[in-house]
C-alpha cells in the first residue's frame, strides 16, 4: 500500500528563529490525517528543526545532499551528515537544483545511489518544461528523466523511493497542472514504471503532485487516483495553508 505525503519545500526561506516559529505553529495546528507530513528547511536549519520535531510526527527531510561520502567539495553536505543529526529523507533533482547548479541525470543518478546506499528515503523530482509540454514531449521527457536517474535501481530500492512529477511550467508560477494533467501524467508515469519493473512497484511507490498547489485547489488533485499527495513551496511557507492542504488529503 503506498503511502499519502504532504512535503513542504521552504527552498531559501526562512532563518532560525522563523523555522522555529513555523514549526511550532504547525505541529500545534497539525489536523489528525493518515498522511505523511514532511518539512525541508534549509540545511543551516535542519539539526533546530530535528530537535524542534522531537515529538511531533512531522518529519525533517533535506532538500539535497552530495553523491561523495566526503572530501573537498566546499559548500556541500553528505548522506552521512544528514543521518548524523537524524536526517532520513533528502529531495533530490528538484527543478531549481536541475536549472540554476546543473544537476543533469548522470549526477542525479549517482546521488540517488548515494542516498540508497546509505539506506535514506529519496524524494525524486522530475518533470518536463513548457516547451516540452507545448511540443508535445512532455511524456518523453518524463519518461528519459525516470529511466536515466531510477531505472538501474534494483527492485528493491523502490521501497525507498518517493516521486514527486512537478512540471517546471506549473513551479512557483502560480501556474497549475489541471487535476486531469496530472492525473494523465501520474498514470503514464506509474504504467512506464510498470513496463520496467513491475505492476507491484508501480503500484507501491507514493506519486506526489508539485506546482503551486494551494488549499483551493488541493482537494481536487489529491482526489485524481493516482495523485499521493503533494510537493509543496511556496504555500508551505504559511502554517494555515499548509494545514489547509494536509486536510484536503
Ligand atoms: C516546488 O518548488 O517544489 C513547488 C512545488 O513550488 P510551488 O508550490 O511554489 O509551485
């Protein structure tokens, strides 16, 4: 049975105190759900929040790491810091990293195995850009992007990894894939996960939606069957609309 995930990625926002304050708000207001709920604050902020967390079921995920164990790769971070401070979860191959730092497939693949290796939980973002989808090769795009980073694994990692379809056109534009889009694209993504491993697999793994999902439009997508929950930004950033979408789970 896969498992439904509300994720909010805080990018570079907020400093100590105002992660602190966040994250007491919403475990105070944190309504009764089945779902998974998941915060990415920056990496300086991971070890407060972890702490913060202590006991609440909100979980602390990173939103990147490094594919090297360790050495001199100024400014980074390993699997195993993460884990050090209680980190099990880390986003990798989010938009933002793919456009602005040049993550292609081939290091998103190593990173992938990197966390794997480690035995952390992969949240693995993906998804086509505007062109792509006005051209028509929205579905290819998606395809090449699961087949060069994920389709190596073996069937066993699977039950270790969270996809997350955010189309790049849809991400902090205020701009949102139709329920039906993302129903489409959730359904092709699951049946090419079915044609490379199996209907188990594909059926297992958690799919979450990303691209300015707001409370008013939560409740429609989550409702599409293949849609498990949702990658949240910018309205993650606000503990009530944060809380309004883990409702309309
Ligand atoms: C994201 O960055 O993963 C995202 C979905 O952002 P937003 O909700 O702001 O579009």
């Amino acid at each position: 049975m896969r498992s439904k995930i509300v994720a909010g990625n805080w990018k570079m926002n907020k400093n100590a105190a105002e992660t602190e304050a966040l994250l007491t708000e919403l475990a105070a207001k944190l309504p009764d759900t089945n779902a998974q709920v998941m915060v990415a604050p920056t990496f300086v902020n991971l070890a407060g929040a972890v702490r913060s967390l202590e006991s609440s079921v909100i979980q602390v995920i990173a939103q990147n790491m490094h594919f090297a164990e360790s050495g001199a790769y100024t400014g980074e971070i390993s699997a195993d810091m993460l884990l050090g401070i209680g980190v099990e979860t880390v986003i990798l191959g989010h938009s933002e990293r793919r456009a602005y730092f040049k993550e292609d497939d081939a290091i998103l693949a190593q990173k992938v195995k990197a966390a794997l290796d480690k035995n952390m939980k992969v949240m693995f973002c993906f998804g086509e850009e505007l062109e792509d989808r006005k051209s028509g090769n929205h579905f290819n795009v998606v395809e090449s992007q699961l087949k060069n980073a994920l389709f190596s694994l073996d069937a066993s990692a699977w039950s270790s990894i969270i996809l997350a379809y955010e189309p790049v056109w849809a991400i902090g534009t205020g701009e949102t894939a139709s329920p039906e889009q993302a129903q489409e694209m959730h359904a092709f993504i699951r049946k090419t996960i079915t044609d490379a491993y199996d209907a188990s697999i594909a059926g297992n793994v958690s799919i979450l939606y990303g691209g300015s999902v707001k409370p008013a439009n939560a409740k429609e997508i989550f409702g599409k069957p293949d849609v498990d929950g949702g990658l949240i930004g910018g309205a993650s950033l606000k503990a009530d609309d944060f809380v309004a979408i883990i409702e309309a789970i």
